[in-house]
C-alpha cells in the first residue's frame, strides 16, 4: 500500500545568486498540502532554479525553505522527503522497469521482496500493471515518463517535483500523460510542484500557476485567474497570448466600465479607475465583420486557414492586432477592409 504524506512547502524571503549574478530575488511562496502547483515562465525566469533549491540540488544564499513545517535549507537531497521525475526520466537502461521503480526502496533499505512488491503496486498505480518486466528501450516514451513517476511515488514523499516532465513528448502525448498526472495527484492526494514553460500545460494541471519572470513572482493565482484577470502586460500576453492596446476608461461605476479603444467603446467588468489605460484582448474576444459593419476600422495583412479557425492579422490606427475566427466558411481573404468589434469574455483592463 502506497500511503500518501502530503506536505506543505514554505519559501521564506528566498534569495540566490551566482557569483554577481541574481538568480531569485526575496522569494516568499507557501504551497498546501495536497495542493498541484505549476511554477511558470519563460528561459531564464528562475522556475527551475526555485524546483533545484527545494529538492537540495542548490542552497539558497538567504532565507528558509520548510517542508511540512521542517526546515530543510541546508539538508541535502536525501534527507528532505521529496521526490522528482526529471525532464529526461533518468531511467537505468540495463534495469527493468520493476528493477528501476525498486532501486530506490532498496537503496532505502527496504528489503529486496517488498520493494518489489511496493514496485509492482507503484506500476499498477501508473498503469503499467504487468509490464514490469520490460526495459526502458522496449517502452513509449509516455510509459518511461509513467515508470520515471512510478518510482517517485513509491518512496512516499511529502512533495512530488517534476521538471519539465513532458517536454520530451509529441503533442498529442502531452495531452494524454499531462491528464494522467493531474487524475493521479488528486486520486492521491499528494503535493506537487511542477515545472513547466508551456501556458496550455500549466492551465490543464494546475490548482494554482506561479508565474516568474526574473527571478520574481510575476502573478500567482488560479488557472481562470491568470488567464482572465492578468496583472500586467506581460502575464496577459505570456498567458495565452493577447493584443494588448491603450485605451481610455471614460466610465467606471460598481465594478463595471466604459472603456474607448480609438473610435470603439465597449462595456466590461472591472474596477478600473477613470483615465488612460491598457486593454488586453485575447484573439479569440475579436469579432471580424465586414467594412461597412460598426467597429474599429482594420485591413487584413494576412489570413491563414488552420481546419478548426482561421487566423488573421489586422492592422489598424492602434496597431496590428492577431485574430482568431471559427466562422472558417465565411473568410476574408488578405488586403480585405474589415471591422472589428470585441466580444463579452476574453478581455481585461490592466495596469502599466
């Protein structure tokens, strides 16, 4: 029986550097027990870096980190509970995957007939129940990553890591095995925290995104949060993707405004005050019609039919904006006059 410990992780005014270099700056962050959480960004954010400290891979140069209330910040790796399944598995290629799911409780000293046992349960966990016999080279790369989470689990940690577990995947695997991991965790119950560069991977999993952008938390909240109420320009646009434009609030009463983006005014939830101001639009809030339509004049640079949508892009007198349309039977072509207008959801004010 594989028993679940799920921990809390606490970062306490975090920081680390590389000799001149800055890698975090101050961070604080608490993670709950049983709680998945994505630590988000772009190359160079300090994700990983955040992930390596709370495994022992790297010390901070200040502050505390704490597992389940423990202060762990100068433990090494082996005595912090936790697990992590790295972006490459890290699999042993002579080892079966029963062999390779054991080793780890072996090494533990658990003796070799129950480490087995556990390891047989770890796989059937996983799904790959009756497989234990194969090696790495005679699995998919979906059962490796399951084997790589397999072995992780069995040790029962407080808090599971992955880095980039799904990043060596094909698309539509990524779908799959990014499902399988969030129905395990919150079957089980257990701490995780992941990281990951993908937007769409970090909104599937998550029950709450940490964005970083130079070694600082950027935005942190729900999935739904960052995606529909992001705090800058940079989390709209990182979130998702999204035309962010000036624009002028001209009303703003109880929690609802009146915002003009050039000769267009539309009304949204915010709260928002009166003034000057940046609108961020999702290309999928953009309604397209035709020029003699009421809307934001625009002319279509481009337009590229994608099956499902089409998308285009639309200069205007506020700039070019990206537009994603599913009326794929009703297409205007490229140097068409068009209009736009914005739909209800998809569209947030922010600051700066």
């Amino acid at each position: 029986m594989i028993n679940v410990k799920a921990g809390s992780v606490t970062f306490q005014n975090v920081r680390k550097t590389f000799g001149a270099f800055t890698a975090i700056h101050d961070l604080s962050l608490t993670i709950e027990p049983g709680t998945l959480v994505t630590l988000l960004g772009p190359s160079g954010c300090g994700k990983t870096t955040t992930l390596r400290m709370l495994a022992g891979l790297e010390h901070p140069t200040s502050g505390k980190i704490l597992i389940g209330g423990k202060d762990v910040t100068m433990l090494p790796a082996n005595e912090r509970d936790v697990s992590m399944v790295f972006q490459s598995y890290a699999l042993f290629p002579h080892m079966t995957s029963l062999e390779n799911v054991a080793y780890g409780l072996q090494s533990s000293g658990l003796a070799k007939k129950e480490a087995r046992e556990k390891a047989e349960e770890g796989l059937k966990l996983v799904g790959l129940a009756g497989m234990g016999h194969r090696l790495p080279a005679e699995l998919s790369g979906g059962q490796q990553q399951r084997v790589a989470v397999a072995r992780a689990l069995v040790l029962e940690p407080q808090v599971l890591l992955l880095d980039e577990p799904l990043s060596n995947l094909d698309a539509r695997l990524r779908r799959r095995v990014r499902t399988e991991i969030r129905d395990l965790q919150q079957r089980l119950g257990f701490t995780a925290v992941y990281v990951t560069h993908d937007q769409d991977e970090a909104l599937a999993v998550s029950d709450r995104i940490i964005v970083m952008k130079d070694g600082e938390i950027a935005q942190s909240g729900a999935p739904r949060e960052l995606y529909e109420a992001p705090a800058s320009p940079f989390i709209a646009d990182f979130m998702g993707e999204a035309n962010v434009l000036p624009c002028e609030v001209i009303q703003s009463d109880a929690g609802e405004v009146l915002v003009r983006v050039s000769n267009l005014e539309h009304r949204l939830q915010s709260k928002a005050a009166q003034g000057p101001a940046k609108l961020a639009v999702r290309p999928g809030a953009i309604r397209i019609g035709a020029p003699h339509a009421a809307g934001l004049r625009g002319r279509v640079l481009h337009s590229a039919y994608l099956g499902g949508h089409v998308e285009y892009e639309v200069e205007t007198d506020v700039g070019t904006l990206f537009v994603i349309d599913h009326d794929v039977d009703h297409a205007h072509a490229a140097a068409s006059d068009v209009t736009l207008a914005f739909k209800n959801r998809g569209i947030a004010v922010i600051s700066g």
